[in-house]
C-alpha cells in the first residue's frame, strides 16, 4: 500500500512541475515579452481625483483608462471611471473589455461574453431516525 502512495506522489509532483522554457522555445518567448517593460505609458492626475492613464506593453495589451467628476442631483460629485482593457489572449484571439463605475453601479462590455458554469445539484441530507 505504501508504495502505490508513494507512486502516486511522485507522480503528482512531477505534474505540478514547472515547465521548461528552453525545451519550449513560444513559452520563453512570452515569458521575455512580458518581461519588458511598457512600450507607452501615460499618466495624468490633477488636484480633485480626476485621472486618465493609458499604457502599452511588448506582448500586445493596451489599457486606458479615465476618471472624471460628474455632479449628481444632490450637489455632491461622484468619480465616474471608463476604461479599456485589450490583450492578446493565449489563444491567439484578441479580446477587448469596456468598463464604466459610477452612479449604475459597474458594467462591463466585452467580445468574449463569459458564460457562468452550470450549476451544481447537491442532493438532499437524508436526516436518520
């Protein structure tokens, strides 16, 4: 019995094992790429909190984004934040996140709709006499 436990520990570590990026030749790659520091960066604040920020990376990723004050009905302000997320995902597929938070509370557009996993039935606890 100890040796199967032991099997199958040896075997779950050599899984968890981090990959070797000089046997895969795209992993180093990506792995340099993100490395980098950012291509642009973009940065500007001023004294109430309002910003606006936009950077770009080596391996494709674009973020901007911007806050700005904006009145509400009872005098007050509120930041309301935009902004754009685009990466090249590792698939290969270029995806793009629009986000707004303010007053509706936040919202987001995307061209990759996440779908939220099917829900799990757990059966009812039989109580026993």
């Amino acid at each position: 019995m100890r040796v199967y436990i032991v099997l199958f520990a040896l075997a779950a570590v050599s899984q968890c094992a981090p990959l070797d990026p000089k046997a895969d030749i795209e992993l180093a790659e990506l792995i340099a790429r993100r490395r980098l520091p950012a291509l642009e960066h973009e940065e500007v604040h001023d004294d109430f909190g309002q910003f606006a920020l936009r950077f770009v990376t080596a391996e494709g990723t674009v973020v901007s984004e911007r806050g700005r004050l904006v009145p509400t009905v009872d005098g007050e302000y509120v930041l309301i934040t935009e902004g754009e997320i685009t990466f090249v995902g590792d698939d290969g597929e270029i995806y793009t996140n629009k986000f707004t938070a303010g007053t509706d509370g936040y919202q987001v557009e995307s061209n990759h709709p996440l779908i939220a996993p099917e829900p799990v039935v757990i059966p009812a606890i039989v109580e026993r006499a």
